[in-house]
C-alpha cells in the first residue's frame, strides 16, 4: 500500500519506557503523530478516554473487530488492545509520519501488513532496570508485574526481527536517536 514508509512501529517489554520516548519526541517534532489505541483495561490514574487511549467496553471492542475497523488486536494480560484503521491509513494517504505504539505480537502484525513500515524496538539498559521502572510506576500488583518482566525476557530474545533497535539510558538522546531514524527511512524507503 501506498505510503507504508510514513508508518513507523514502536515496541519493546512493558516499562522500556517507550511511552515517554515517543511523547517527548512529539514535543519536539510536532509534525510526527501517534495512534492512539482502543483497549478494554480499566483507565489508570491520569490517564484520559481519547488522550491516551480509547477505553472501550469488550463488546464495544468486539464490534470493531467485527466491522474491520481494526487493523491489528492483541490479548494482553487478559485485556484487548488494538489500532484502528482509520488512524493508521490517514496518515498513509496524507505522507505524514505515525509512530504506532505497540507490544511486540501487534509489531510483528503490522510488519506482515505493512512490510514498508519500520519495526523498531526499544531496550532496556539492562534487566534489573526494567523491573525498577516496572516497580516505581506502582500502577501494577506483584502478579502483573511478574507476568510483565516474564514477557520482557521473550520479547528481548526474540528482537532481532526489528529493523531498528535503541536502548532507553536517557530520555532526550533516545528521543533524538529516533527522530534520526525516522527521518532516514522516510529519505530513503520506498514510495
Ligand atoms: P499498557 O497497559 O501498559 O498501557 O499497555 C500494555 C501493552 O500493550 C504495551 O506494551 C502497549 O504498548 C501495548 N499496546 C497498546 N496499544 C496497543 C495496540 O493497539 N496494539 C497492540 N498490539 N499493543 C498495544
């Protein structure tokens, strides 16, 4: 499909910090835009319904995979997430860039899809970092944040599928490192 080289998929384990990444790169190139998803998990403190998701109940859900308005859903950890068709393909039609925000099973979905799209997957420095992250953020149980660090470690393993990867040691650089390689494949990949 036409303009799949403006499409742009961030992944990695639950607490890279791949969230924060991306939005302070839409601070400082409001050019670029993010999906935002439709999800069944219940909103978390701060979060607002079409900021940060849209919470949707299961059948709510469950009516849009019927309709085909979503491109690619996933289960995780007992919740369905998915990205809607229409935020992805108004992009492609218009040649401005979007970063999808997904796990790493949606990733490799939107890949087969879209292969001109660019998969890139965020690490964490290291393991003992991620499971901090996964503990200071205090929005999960010790059941889920074990189910989380157990998904980090197949999700590392199997990353070398990506085109791209960064490791998240700082904010700003790795902000930076993606905006360089967003504007490397847009230059270079195929129309
Ligand atoms: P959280 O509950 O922490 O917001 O998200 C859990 C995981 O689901 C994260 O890895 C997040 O990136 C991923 N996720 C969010 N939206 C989507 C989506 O539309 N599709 C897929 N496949 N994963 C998503």
């Amino acid at each position: 499909m036409q303009g799949e080289k403006y499409l742009f998929v961030v992944s990695g384990p639950s607490g890279t910090g791949k969230d924060t990444i991306v939005a302070r790169l839409l601070e400082t190139h409001p050019e670029i835009t993010r999906t935002i998803s439709a999800t069944t998990r219940s909103m978390r403190e701060g979060e607002k319904d079409g900021v940060n998701y849209y919470f949707v109940t299961r059948e709510e859900f469950e009516g849009k995979l019927q309709r085909d308005e979503i491109v690619e859903h996933t289960c995780y950890c007992g919740n369905y997430y998915g990205t809607l068709r229409s935020e992805v393909e108004r992009h492609m039609r218009e040649k401005t860039p979007v970063i999808l925000v997904i796990e790493v099973e949606g990733a490799g979905n939107i890949k087969r899809m879209y292969p001109g799209a660019t998969t890139i997957f965020v690490l964490p420095p290291n393991m003992e970092e991620l499971e901090r992250r996964l503990r200071y953020r205090g929005t999960e149980d010790e059941e889920t944040i074990q189910k989380r660090l157990k998904r980090a470690q197949t999700e590392i393993a199997n990353s070398v599928d990506y085109d791209e990867h960064v490791v998240n040691v700082e904010v700003d650089s790795c902000a930076e490192s993606l905006y360089s390689i967003i504007q490397f494949h847009i230059a270079h990949g195929k129309e």
